[in-house]
C-alpha cells in the first residue's frame, strides 16, 4: 500500500513538473509600443541568445544566481531608440513593464542603456541553474541595482516603451 502512494505521488510531482516546463515554454514575452519591430519571444528563443548571470539576494534574503537577457538587448533587437538614438526627445521614453496578475512598474529607458547608467535590468528565465519556479512565471524582470525587489516583476508578460507625453 505504501509502495503504491509513493508510486502515485512520484507519478503526480513528475506530471505536475513536466506541466509546469510545458507552460513556460508556451509562454511568450511582448515588446511593444514605440519599437521599430514589435517582438513575441519565447522562453526558447531567449535560450538561444547570449544570456548573462548576476548574482543578488532575493526577496527571501538568500542570494540566488539569475541567467537571461539583458533588457537593453531586447530593446535593441526590438528597434527602440538606444544608444546615440537616445537623445532629444527619445529622453522621455519609458519602459512599463507588466506582469500577468496585472502588477506594473516603470523604468526610465536611459535608465537601462549602457550608455547612461552602469544598471543591470535583466530579464532572467533561469535561477539557480533551473528554469524558473512556479509563481515566478517564463520570465522575469531583475533590476540589480535596485536596494529592494519592488520593480523586479514575476510572471512577466509584456514590455511597452512608451513617450512619457503623448
């Protein structure tokens, strides 16, 4: 009898996990708004790019490792003005950065350019080595130079860069 609960509970935390990595490949990530080429990425596309590692202590206080994208290179690979395009009026851009439960945050687009500010904005599809755990959804947004976790976004779905005036 025990051999047989061991058996289905092995059964149901394999199914579950192998649902769980499922879903996160399904899952896309948007960048929109004033891009020159509006992009959905999946988690095996951003695989396939040049990722980076950081370091940083999460919100549990443990230092965890983050692999991902900078977010200054999807920008780029999206056509939003970076590097010497930002400048005039593209000053005034932002990023709003929003997450499946509807949660927001905003960065200032200088504020994530090379060009402007040592930041590392990272939008991480792996911690520890491992794809990210449930409730942290396919994607997440890492902000290593902030002090708290507040604009660090789980379950991140879409990015928009946006004029602050319209």
């Amino acid at each position: 009898m025990i051999l047989k609960k061991k058996f289905w509970f092995t059964m149901t935390l394999s199914l579950g996990m192998l649902v769980a990595a499922q879903a996160q490949q399904a899952s896309t990530l948007s960048i929109e708004g004033e891009v020159a080429s509006p992009l959905k990425l999946t988690v095996a596309e951003l695989l396939s790019m040049d990722r980076m590692t950081h370091t940083v202590k999460d919100r549990d206080n443990q230092e965890h490792t983050f692999s991902g994208i900078p977010l200054i290179k999807l920008l780029e690979k999206a056509g939003a003005a970076t590097g010497p395009a930002l400048r005039g009026k593209n000053m005034s851009l932002f990023i709003l950065a929003q997450a499946a439960d509807g949660y927001e945050v905003v960065y200032a687009l200088p504020e994530v350019d090379p060009g402007f500010s040592d930041r590392l904005v990272l939008v991480a599809i792996e911690k520890d080595g491992q794809a990210l755990l449930k409730g942290e959804g396919a994607f997440r947004l890492i902000a290593t130079g902030d002090k708290k976790q507040a604009r660090w976004v789980r379950e991140l779905q879409t990015i928009k860069v946006l004029f602050a005036k319209p």
